[in-house]
C-alpha cells in the first residue's frame, strides 16, 4: 500500500499514513488517461462556429448577366463563392465536439492520474485546510511551507468559501472538492494538496 506523509497546515509532518492501494496504488494507465484528457478538452468546445453558405447571404436571386453574347463568363448569381460578398464553401457549422467515454475507462484514468501524482510526490496530504477569513497572504504561506509556487490544485472534502477566495488571487492555482475533480484538472496541476477527509471521499467512490 502507498504510504505519504500526513502534514498540518503548516507544514509539520504529524505521521505516515497508508492509502487504499485500489485508488492510489494502482499501475498508470497512460492510454486511459489520455482518453480521459481528449473527452474532457473536447468537452470545453462550444461548437457554434458558423458562416454563411450560399443559401444563407442576402442577395443574388437574379442571374446578374444574360447566358451568352456579352463576352464575360457565364454566372448564375452575384452570390457564388467566387464573388465578393458570397457564399463559403464548405465552411464551419455547428457542431457537438462531445467524445463518448466508458464509465469504467475513466474511474480508471482518474486513479491512474492519482496514482501518477503520489508516484511522483506532488501529491500532499494535509490534516485540514481552513482559514478564519479569505486572506491570499495566509493562502501564499501555507504553499511556502510545502514549496509550492507553481499550479497548485486544493482538495477539500467540502466546499470552504475562505479557501477558495483565498486562492483566487494566486494564478494557475485552483480549488476543488472531492466529489468535483477531473482527470484534467489533476493531470495539469503541478501538486495535489488534499485534506484527509477529501481523501477518504475518494477512496469511498473509487475503490
């Protein structure tokens, strides 16, 4: 079973603590996880690029010049792709980006990417996180004491209004609760710090 240091909240190591080796301990599976971050990036895309084909620009509904005897090349409407003002073709239209994923493929990807963290040592578990009021400097000395001070993604068991407005400020940093984490957004923080009751949660729903 994996085995991480249990930490306060100012950095102090309390005592080693094991983690379920089902979610934790588990092999990484890279294809799983990669998967996982194409679904989830294709997710962030709107789809709602369109243009205008030549059905939809206004205009151009009578032939602009007889067929034959002007000498010019023959043209339908004013509103074909070649004229200025017309029609695209084959341009962009709306669309779902939306990638299907197993259920089980992405419990799977999400415990690799956790597993990777912890194999890595960005993954640090704190006894409990709060703050008596939203204060970014408090926010900025706790990452000191872990030295952290690049993408750092907070875990919580629940949501804790001081806690996030407290790493607001802080960029690239961001904060989640347990039950909200994604593949994504692990896989793109440079450390996971988590309270022990977010790693329970966890455990619970992904062993």
């Amino acid at each position: 079973m994996p085995t991480v240091a249990l930490f306060n909240q100012q950095g102090e190591k309390l005592e080693d603590i094991q983690l379920n080796a089902a979610v934790f301990g588990v092999e990484p599976h890279q294809q799983a996880m990669f998967d996982a971050i194409v679904m989830q990036r294709a997710s962030l895309r709107q789809g709602t690029h369109a243009v205008k084909n030549r059905s939809a620009v206004a205009g151009g509904g009578r032939k602009p010049w007889k067929q034959k005897g002007t000498g010019r090349a023959r043209q339908g409407s004013i509103r074909a792709a070649q004229w200025r003002g017309g029609g695209v073709v084959f341009g962009p239209t709306p669309r779902s980006y939306s990638v299907d994923m197993n259920k089980k493929v992405y419990r799977l990807a999400l415990k690799s990417v956790l597993a990777t963290k912890v194999n890595e040592g960005k993954f640090i578990v704190v006894d409990a996180l709060s703050f008596e009021k939203p204060q970014t400097k408090a926010m900025i000395n706790m990452l000191s004491a872990f030295n952290v001070d690049r993408k750092p993604l907070l875990i919580t068991a629940e949501l804790d209004v001081n806690v996030a407005l407290s790493a607001r400020n802080i960029p690239n940093a961001q904060t989640l609760t347990a039950t909200s984490v994604s593949v994504l957004e692990i896989a793109n923080a440079d450390t996971v710090i988590i309270t022990l009751d977010a790693v329970k949660q966890l455990e619970e729903v992904l062993a």
